[in-house]
C-alpha cells in the first residue's frame, strides 16, 4: 500500500510538472489577449 501511494505521488507531481508552464503561459497570455481585443474595440 505505502509504495504504490508514493508511486502515485511520483506521477502526480510529474503531471504538475508537465501542465504547470502551460497553464502558466495561459494565465498570463489569455488575459492579455482578451484584453487587447477588448482594446481593439473600445479604440474603434
């Protein structure tokens, strides 16, 4: 039981690893797109 939790430990933190500097360049790129749009249109 301990071994095969701290296996799934492993995994998960590698998942994290894999996702977290996508959905950090999300969080920042996204909003910044929006507002640009939103820019866009209120400057037209």
């Amino acid at each position: 039981m301990i071994s095969s939790d701290s296996q799934d430990i492993k995994v998960w933190t590698n998942l994290d690893y894999a996702v977290l500097p996508f959905c950090f360049k999300c969080s920042i790129i996204l909003p910044l797109y929006v507002l640009m749009e939103l820019f866009s249109l209120i400057v037209n």
